[in-house]
C-alpha cells in the first residue's frame, strides 16, 4: 500500500506530535501495519456514513483517528486526524 499525505492531514499531525512527542512512534508502528494490511485488526479500520461516505478510519490511540480514502487498491491518502470529535 501506498499513502499520500493531504495538506490538512499534515498539518494535524505536527500538531497531534507536538502534544504529544512521546508518541510518534506509535503512530509510525500503525501506520507501518497500515502499509502492510490497511484492515488489520487492530486498526480497526470502518467504513464512513454521511459526508465522509467514500472515506475509512482507523484507530490510532483510543480516542485518535487517522480518516482517508482509497484512491485505487494500492493507494491510500491520508485526509485527517484527530480525535473523534474533530474528524467528523
């Protein structure tokens, strides 16, 4: 798999590294597992309703999602993160 990051999704990720500075490795181990089977079970990838119908998740932390779509079946793009307020 393949991943694209979006501006927003660049931008919520300096600030997500900058609260927490402990924890970049933890998103780079997921997303690693990400790049390997984006619907492994511990991501807890779903499908979106609504606005974001043509957009996934996945769990990073409890309350962190990383929110993106697939642009064919080896391409991801990553559009957002954040808790599950501020995605959507």
């Amino acid at each position: 798999m393949q991943i694209t990051f979006g501006p927003s999704f660049k931008r919520d990720y300096k600030r997500w590294i900058k609260q927490n500075p402990g924890k970049e490795n933890l998103l780079k181990r997921l997303v690693d597992l990400f790049i390997i089977d984006p619907f492994h079970p511990l991501l807890k990838t779903h499908k979106l309703k609504g606005n974001l119908k043509d957009c996934y998740a996945f769990t990073v932390e409890y309350d962190l999602r990383i929110i993106f779509y697939f642009e064919d079946g080896v391409h991801a793009v990553f559009i957002s993160m954040g808790t599950h307020d501020q995605v959507y």
